[in-house]
C-alpha cells in the first residue's frame, strides 16, 4: 500500500536559518506529492505540489523535488520566519484506480523563534 | 469568496450521544472527503464521496456515517459506536477525481470534538 514517512520532529530553528524536513514515500506507479501546512487550530493549506518525477514545486519561499530515484520529496526554505512556525504534512494521492485518496506523513511540528 | 466552511467550530457530546458535523462547500467541487486528526498521527480518511448521493468508506470508517444529498454538503455523524472520538475533524473537498489524474484536495478549518 502507499506510504508517507517523514522526519520527526519538533524542529526548532532561529529565524533566518535553513529548513529542511525531510519526506520519503512508498507507492505503485507514479504518485502526486504534497507539502500541506497547518497553523494553530486552523485546517490545512496547500502549500505546494509536484506531479511528476523531477518536478519542483515552490510557493513563499518554500521549495520541493520530486525525485523518484530516491523516493522523496524533502521540503526547503532558504531563510524561515517567526511566521513559518506550524505543522508540516507530507502527503502523496495515487490515482490509479477509480478513486482519489491522500496518503499523509505524521506531521512535522516547526517553531521558529527570533 | 468560495470555500469550505465546517461548523460548529468546537463541539461537546456526552458519551452514548451521537453528533453531526457539518461541512459545506461553494467551489462547484464533485469529490468531499472527511478525515480525523489525532496529535502525532497525521490525518486518517473517514469516508468520502465522488458524486452526490454516493460514497465509500476511507480507513477508520467503523462508527461513523455520512450523508451526499446535495453537491455543497457532506454532513459527518459520528455515532455512539465510535469508541474514542475525541478528535479533530477535517472536511476537504476537490474537483471530480478522473482515472489517472490527481487534483488537489482543499480543507476547511476543521471541528474539534471532545467526548465529555
């Protein structure tokens, strides 16, 4: 079945320091991959995607390879603001059947501090 | 603006007291999911519907029911055979799901429920 594995957390960073939380994936044929964001008692938000192998996705200064060889899709940020603090979701919808479903990681916890 | 829209925000239920949640959307979207999210184990699909008056169970459907009268609805009830369901609940809602392609899926701000 498919799989979402992604790097435990909490992180803890100051501000301007680079980010890296790590995703890895498990599936058949040639899943979609999403980074998701969730602020504080908020619903998620899509923060990017990719579609195919070798795509990158990237929005507010977030970025995200798809590589297929390695089976991951590890989310980066250059310089993190206090305001980046949030709960980070790997996930990855395979749609090779009739339905459409998302797989999702356990969540990395971020807090940024100034 | 459209979105989707989940209400009550915060909910209280006695145990042995079933409970609806509701989830509405005004994005024209045919496919709405519900999932739940407990602390450190990601988000786990309830149940889900392609199109109005169909829909299929997800990984944890065991004590829940949904309802797909209209396109803008996907009501959640979770009954008294729910044995913990002390949870934060998650509506999303995408466009219709076609056999090999992929679409993203749009949450709302999510219920929390909490089992007195």
């Amino acid at each position: 079945g498919n799989s979402v594995t992604q790097m435990e957390g909490p992180v803890t960073l100051s501000e301007e320091a680079f980010l890296t939380i790590n995703c890895t994936y498990t599936a058949t044929g040639y899943p979609s991959l999403f980074w998701y964001v969730q602020y504080p008692g908020e619903g998620l938000q899509l923060l990017l995607k990719a579609t195919k192998a070798d795509d990158k996705g990237s929005n507010k200064g977030f970025e995200a390879t798809y590589r297929k060889e390695t089976t991951s899709f590890h989310l980066e940020k250059g310089s993190v603001q206090v305001s980046d603090s949030a709960v980070y979701f790997c996930a990855l919808s395979n749609s090779g059947g009739s339905n459409y479903k998302l797989t999702f990681g356990k969540g990395t916890l971020l807090t940024v501090n100034p | 603006d459209g979105g989707i829209t989940q209400s009550p925000k915060y909910l209280f239920r006695k145990e042995g007291q079933n409970v609806t949640l509701s989830c509405e959307q005004n994005l024209n979207h045919d496919a709405m999911y519900w999932y739940r999210q407990d602390p450190g184990q990601g988000l786990r699909l309830i149940y889900y519907s392609q199109i109005v008056n169909d829909f299929q169970k997800g990984d944890i459907a065991e004590g829940y029911s949904v309802s797909r009268e209209k396109k803008e609805s996907f009501p959640l009830t979770v009954t008294s055979a729910q044995k913990n369901p002390t949870a934060f609940y998650l509506c999303a809602s995408s466009k219709a799901p076609l056999r090999g392609a992929t679409d993203t899926q749009y949450f709302g701000p999510g219920t929390r429920l909490t089992v007195l």
